[in-house]
C-alpha cells in the first residue's frame, strides 16, 4: 500500500556518494558540480515519505563539548506528496550537562485503497495528514577517545503532538481522525570527528502514547480498523535509529539525517510504521561565533 519508505531506502546510497564526494575529495571542485551533488540531494529527499498514524522527527544529537556551548539548528524534507520543517536547539548550562528542545511539522498525503469483493468493487481514497511534534530533552556529555574529539550522549526527552488526518472518497462527505500523542524516550548516542567531517548515530527507544482524538464514525471501515486498532494497543515501543553525516564550515555544520523506525510491537506492522525519514540540516553553533568575536577583539 504504501511505497515511500521502499524509495526513500533506494535513494540512501546515493545520499551517501554524493556526500562523501564532497566531503573526500580534496580538489578543488567548480560551483557547477557542487550544484549537481546538491540536486542529487533534493532529488534523493523527493523519494522519502511519512506515516499518517506516526511520523518521527529527526533525533536531536547534539554538538555540544563544553560548558557554554549552544546550537540552533533548522531543515526540513521535501517530495511531492511531502513537506516538513523542523527546528532544534540545545545549550550546556553546566559542564556535561545538555538541555534540547525540537520543533516538527509535517504535511503528508496519499492515496487508501481497499481490496474489491464479490460484492463491492475497489475503494480509492485520498487524505491528507498534518502533524506538529515538539519536545524538550535533558542529558549528559562526556569526551571519548584518544584525542577527546569523539562525543558519548545520554539524553532522555518528553514530547506532545497532534496529528489530524483528512480523507476525501469520490461521491462522499469529507470525513476526518484527530488524535493527540506523547513520546517519552531515553537516547544514548555518539557523535565522532575527522577534520571537518563529523560522523554521529543514536538509538532512541520511544514510548508513545495515544491520549485522545476526535474520530469521525464516517470514515473508511478499513481505516477504523486501523486506528483502532492503535488504541488498543497504546502505549507501545518502538526503536528509532539515527545515522548523520555532516560537514564543518565553521559556525555551520551542513548536514544529511537519516532516522528509520523499527516496530517493537509485531501487532502494528500492517499500519506501517516502519518509515525511514531523511532530512538537510544546517546547524549553527552560536559558541563559535561568540569565539570568533573574542579573537577578533584580541587583535
């Protein structure tokens, strides 16, 4: 039913040999083949898709290393039945210690169909899913390594969202399902450095939690299946895994995400949630601003 996730798998290895093609090559490389590798990028980002019962966002890895150190981050992905946006921040008010907050809001949509019977012929429905997702963090940092270049990161993190699904069916009224979600999550990741490049991956093991919704009884009897099919099983787990790749322009870190979901619950494989949602980032590390302006005073 659903062939997002399939190309969205398809499309990662050439995220990751373009990348890598800028990241090692150590020519110099004309403006023009970097346009090209960017758009290998964005056509790479109009494979992937979401999720209408859960759709994850990006895991918050943080790049903080010291007291004081502070960044803002902000991307997105983009398809044509996609678009999203997020937001993320994290700051260390003490040494080892980390505080995040994320921002997600993602427009998803699709096409339902229904297997025909002798009696009934096959049902073609169009919807539309809107989701906002934000959630706060709290954890810890610690050096590791030879050189102390490589980062150890234990975060744990609370959040809430909303997700309202919209579904349209020739010849019938517009129906619609709202629901209201929490995921609470423990987040033990690794962010590694060579140079410019930086390299990280995180599991974030999330326990999600349907509160409330509004359904409407209209709607599809196979997607009320479906939905209740997630209410009776709420709360459940699910194993979320993070890999990055980004590349250091000081204060700006570009880089390519990848976070893929794995079902914890055997029960929910039929509403597929098992996605892989891949998002470009640029992430601005206000410390190092801040320590530009100090040298430069210096002098």
């Amino acid at each position: 039913m659903f062939e997002g996730a399939g190309k969205c798998l398809f499309w990662l290895p050439f995220f990751k040999s373009a990348l890598f093609t800028v990241l090692f090559n150590r020519t110099r490389m004309s403006y023009s083949l970097l346009r090209a590798l960017g758009a290998v990028l964005v056509l790479g980002l109009m494979g992937c898709s979401s999720n209408r019962f859960y759709a994850p966002n990006t895991v918050n890895l943080p790049y903080l290393s010291h007291k004081g150190d502070a960044t803002i981050s902000g991307g997105g992905t983009i398809s044509v039945d996609n678009i999203g946006l997020e937001g993320q921040a994290s700051h260390s008010p003490i040494e080892g210690v980390g505080v995040t907050a994320s921002f997600f809001g993602l427009r998803h949509r699709g096409l339902l169909s229904s297997p025909p019977s002798p009696s009934i012929s096959s049902v073609v429905i169009e919807f539309n899913s809107r989701t906002t997702f934000g959630e706060v963090g709290l954890g810890f940092y610690r050096k590791v390594g030879k050189e102390q270049k490589h980062i150890f990161n234990l975060y744990s993190t609370v959040g809430m969202g909303r997700m309202h699904n919209t579904y349209r069916e020739h010849g019938k009224a517009t129906t619609s399902a709202v629901w209201n979600l929490q995921r609470y999550a423990l987040q033990p990741g690794i962010r590694l450095q060579h140079k410019r490049l930086h390299f990280g991956t995180a599991l974030r093991a999330s326990y999600i939690r349907y509160s409330s919704g509004n359904i409407d009884a209209r709607v599809n009897i196979e997607e009320l299946a479906r939905i209740e099919l997630i209410e009776e099983k709420s709360p459940f787990l699910v194993g979320e895994v993070l890999w990055t790749v980004g590349y250091h322009l000081s204060p700006v870190i570009l880089s390519l995400n990848s976070t893929s979901v794995a079902l914890g619950n055997p029960a929910l494989n039929e509403l597929g949630l098992a996605s892989n949602h891949v998002s470009l980032m640029a992430s601005f590390n206000l410390h190092e601003i801040k320590g530009d302006k100090k040298k430069s005073k210096k002098k």
